[in-house]
C-alpha cells in the first residue's frame, strides 16, 4: 500500500499495513463481493492466495475483466449475455477434500487439520478453505464442533421407520460395505430366560454367534445372536464372515425373518465391548434388544447389538391411540 494516499473515493477502500491481514479482515465482514481492478494489486493478492474467484465479462466489442474475492461462482458470459457457469477455487477444493475422505487419508472419526494448515498445503485461502468444509458439512460428509475443528463424522446406521432391515441392508443402502468378524460360535444349552422367549424347552441345544459388524472398516456394532440349533443347524460349521445372517437363514435354512421385537436402552459399554468399538470407556452406546420371528409367529433368534451411540439413529412411526 502507498503510504502517502489519504483517502479513496465512495466506491473504495484504503487499506494500511499488511496487505494479506487486512483483506482477510474484509473477507470476514458480513456482505456481497470484495472488486478488484487493475494487473499490479490482483497478482499481489493471488501471490498471497487470497483470489477465491474470478469474473470473466465478456462483450462482442469492448471487454472488461476483474476479480472477486467473495463468495459467488465463477462465471464467464457469452455474446448473448447468459451466464456459463464452471466450477469455483472453493468448489474444487470442497471436492479434493471430499477425495481425500473417501480415499481414508481422513478416516471416519477422526478430526481435519487445522484450517490455516489445510490452506497452506492446499495453497488456497483459509476463507476458501471455510466455505468448502461448510459445502461438505451441508452434504454430511463432515462435522465441527465448536471446540475441537473440524471432523469426518462415523457412518450412521438405522431403519427406516416401521421397516424391518437387516445390519447388512442398511449398510448397501447407504452406500457402504458391511463387514462381520466372528468373534465367538458355539452350540450350548439355553438358559431359562432364553428358553422362555424362544419358545423351547430349558437346555434345549442353541447356537450362540458373536460378531463385530463394521462399515468401510468402522467398527459399529457388538452383535450376539442365539437360535434353536434346530433352526441353525445349517450354520454350524458355515463361515459367517461379512455375511448377514438374515440372508444365511434364508438360503441355508429356509427360515424368513418376518418381523421382530425390538426395544433400545442407552447403557455404559464393557471395557471389551469399548475396546472392540474403538471408542473411550465411559462413552455411550445404544443397545438393541430384539426376538425376531417368521411368517407363522414362531422366535427364531434373539439378538443383543451394542451400537456406538454415534453411530445408530432409531426410527419410529407413533400414533395416538384413539
């Protein structure tokens, strides 16, 4: 800046001291577009990558051009006057950092680097860096917390209301991969209170599976199934891994899940169970009690998942009673 200027017109404004700092300043200021004119002060200002945007006027005749250091899209326009919109800086950046999510190098859980350190390896603004993570927190792929900075939230799981979803269908429908690691299978005797729900006899033979289901390799859910091993015969000696036990029963032993009774309690997870979830003792998780049923009423499992609390949302349809 000239030190011997003492003032600017209505449409302008002087700026003193460190030129980075003070159009950063401005660049926080509630408003519309900060203008720029000229070839000395645009190329000093994208030296220093404060150029978010630029405009492109374009006339049959006469041309103008200038730049823009707020938030709108970069746009040229034709000999008839219509916008030709192409992507922005900001844009860009949003789907770079959406790559790089998707690719594990930001894996679920986990928090962003600072924003001054994004922009630095990124060599964009950090008000570019801003509007882009707000792009990708409007789409869900990110979270912040007022704290802490910025973070890639754990993929989230749950039926959709009234509907009966198995881990699995709910994992492919939103796009994920559900995966299952068996961490104990076994045939013993029923205990009196599973006997009681599953409608067999005390001591009665059952099968008992232990699963830690994940998406992308995300630990979600502790998931313990006991079944008459009249019904899960066929299971015994088959390998469970990444396979939903809904489609097994139905392809292995000709048993369809219909519905199920199903109640949640938010409880304090076991050391075992926190260290399994990846998360820190003490920390919340969603336990899900169920007694699925076929088409002929019979029980034909019963099921205790053990959810990360952040990572599982119930849904309900209530009505009134009239």
């Amino acid at each position: 800046m000239l030190g011997t200027l003492r003032g600017g017109d209505w449409n302008a404004e002087l700026l003193r001291g460190d030129v980075k700092q003070a159009v950063e300043r401005l660049k926080q200021e509630p408003g519309d577009c900060l203008f720029v004119g000229g070839v000395t002060l645009p190329q000093a200002l994208a030296d220093l990558a404060l150029i978010d945007e630029y405009v492109f006027d374009v006339q049959p005749v006469s041309g103008t051009s200038c730049t823009k250091c707020r938030r709108s899209r970069m746009q040229s326009r034709d000999w008839y006057g219509e916008a030709v919109k192409t992507p922005t800086i900001t844009t860009r950046v949003s789907r770079e950092l959406g790559t790089a999510i998707n690719h594990g190098i930001y894996q679920p859980g986990t928090r962003l680097p600072g924003e001054r350190l994004l922009a630095e390896s990124m060599h964009v603004s950090r008000s570019t860096i801003r509007m882009a993570l707000e792009d990708l927190e409007r789409q869900g792929r990110v979270a912040r917390s007022p704290q802490r900075g910025w973070f890639v939230p754990s993929p989230t799981v749950g039926e959709p209301p009234s509907t009966l979803e198995s881990f699995t269908e709910m994992a492919r429908q939103r796009g994920h991969t559900p995966t299952a690691e068996v961490l104990e299978k076994s045939v013993r005797s029923a205990t009196l209170d599973e006997a009681n729900r599953l409608g067999i006899a005390p001591g009665t033979e059952v099968l008992e599976l232990v699963r830690l289901r994940g998406m992308n390799s995300t630990p979600i859910c502790v998931d313990r199934n006991v079944l008459p091993l009249a019904i899960a015969q066929a299971l015994v000696d088959l390998d469970l891994t990444d396979a939903s036990l809904y489609e097994s029963l139905q392809t292995q032993c000709s048993v369809s899940i219909f519905r199920s009774a199903y109640s949640v309690q938010a409880e304090t997870p076991t050391a075992e169970q926190a260290a399994l979830l990846r998360i820190p003792q003490g920390s919340p998780v969603l336990v899900g009690r169920e007694i699925a049923y076929d088409r002929t009423g019979a029980p034909v499992l019963l099921g205790l998942n053990t959810y990360r609390g952040d990572a599982y949302r119930f849904h309900a349809d209530l009505y009134r009673a009239e």
